[in-house]
C-alpha cells in the first residue's frame, strides 16, 4: 500500500477517489476500517484519514466528487440567504 497523505495533487487526489470507488462498489456499501484494511486497497486507511481529517470526511468527498457536488459550498452559512430583504 502507499501512503500519499502528504502529495496534494488533483492527480493524486483522483486516483484516491478511484480506489475508494472501487472498493465501495466491490463491497456494494460503504467500507468500515476492517472491511479496508482487508481488502487489496491501493491506499492505506491512514492516508484517506490523515488527507480528509478522518474516514467520515474522505467519504462524504467522494460521494461530493462522485456526484459533481465537490464545488459546493458545505455550510449553509456560506449560502447566500436569499430570504433575507435587502437594506438600501
């Protein structure tokens, strides 16, 4: 397994994607750590926890990536509120 943690290409961060696509497809749900760590995984769990802040957070990016959503703001707050009136 590699370990690419510290490589912040869109590249690398793709071929992340792919491998955790891959796996989740094979298994047909979302792979716990064991379920990881006994697979054939091109990348470590280490990596996709130390990348994305936790194992949570690399699979809500890959579902945004996965589903054209990776662009869009995360928080409501940083959604414009558009019911709110405008002052002069």
């Amino acid at each position: 397994m590699q370990n690419i943690a510290s490589h912040g290409s869109s590249f690398q961060m793709q071929s992340c994607f792919d491998e955790l696509g891959r796996i989740w497809r094979r298994l047909g749900h979302r792979p716990s750590k064991d379920e990881w760590d006994a697979s054939d995984a091109k990348y470590s769990y280490t990596t996709y926890t130390t990348r994305f802040k936790g194992w949570i957070n690399a699979c809500v990016a890959f579902i945004e990536h996965a589903s054209g959503l990776a662009n869009v703001p995360s928080t409501s707050e940083e959604l414009p509120d558009t019911n709110r009136e405008r002052l002069p």
